[in-house]
C-alpha cells in the first residue's frame, strides 16, 4: 500500500493470517519541520470491530509497532499507535484516522486524517467504482501542517487506486492491492 505526497512517504505490506489479524511493516519518510525522518516499523494489525449490512459497511483497525528510525543523522527506537474508522454505504463513504510515532529520542509524528465522499454513480458488483472524495490532513510537526485534497477513488476487484491535488497544489497518490 505505497502512499505519496512531497512531503511524506508511506509503503506499508501486511499479511493476514486470519480475517481480522495481520502483521506487516511500514516504511515512512518525511521531511518534518525540524529535519528528515525515515522510519520502519514492524506492527500488528487488527479489525477491532465490523458490521456489514445488505448497503453498508462499518470498520474500526488498530495499529501496534515498534521499530527505528533515523533523524538528525541519529537512530532512535519508535513506538507507532494508529486508530481508524470508516463507514460506507454505495452512496456516500467517511473515514477518520489518527496516528502517532513516538521515538526514545526527541523526534514525533502525527498525523490526523478526515475524509467524505460520494459515489457518482453505483456499479454492479464486478463493475468499476469511483468516488469523488475531500480528504482533510493535519500533521503537526510537519511544515505544512494542513492539507485540504480532493481526490478520485477507483476500484476494481482486487485494486484501489486514489489521486488528487491538494488546495495548495501538492500531488497525493495511493494504491492498494489485495492478493
């Protein structure tokens, strides 16, 4: 699951060994206010709750990791924590997300996530959805702490792919397949 924007990085891999249990690594990069940061942190995943109806869905994961990172040419040991929860019907979809990377050092990242979207139009089953989706970011440590994106969501089968710019004309790219 690669996540791009000029400012941060992330590529996350994960395997489930049950329906709502997976372990995984990610690795972020970010470019923070005070400096670089690179980071891989190896979590436990898990879907603490899910309710699926005949037209919606709801979701709630939690994250666990420990793993290093590097910053200010040192390297410190990182604590990650991360909650989010999504609802979805086939017309409309929110998520909310928060997450926290804790280092035995001085450095930090947080980061908070919003978004709202809608289906243009509703596809079978096999068929290509697409949502039309603002996105809200807050990141305080980085520069840019806000980050306002409207994005085009498109999945098919096993793929998900999301694009957008965000108001302040950074690119945003994600994809994501399940095999």
């Amino acid at each position: 699951m690669p996540e791009y924007t000029p400012s941060r990085t992330d590529l996350e891999v994960n395997y489930s060994f049950s329906r709502n249990k997976a372990v995984g690594i990610s690795g972020v990069w970010a470019e923070t206010e005070d400096g670089d940061m690179t980071m891989f942190i190896p979590q436990f995943n898990y879907l603490a709750f899910r309710e699926n109806n005949r037209d919606s869905q709801a979701n709630i994961y939690l994250s666990l990791g420990l793993g290093g990172a590097e910053f200010k040419d040192n390297t410190d040991f990182v604590g990650m924590a991360s909650i989010q929860a999504d609802y979805e019907t086939r017309r409309i979809y929110t998520l909310a997300h928060a997450q926290t990377i804790q280092s035995s050092g001085e450095s930090e990242l947080n980061h908070f996530r919003y978004r709202l979207g809608f289906a243009p139009y509703i596809a079978g089953y096999e068929g290509v959805h697409s949502w039309l989706i603002g996105q809200v970011d807050y990141s305080p440590e980085m520069e840019d702490e806000w980050s306002v994106t409207p994005m085009v969501r498109i999945f098919y089968d096993n793929y998900l792919f999301e694009a957008g710019v965000s108001l302040k004309g950074q690119p945003f790219l994600a994809f994501i397949s399940h095999f």
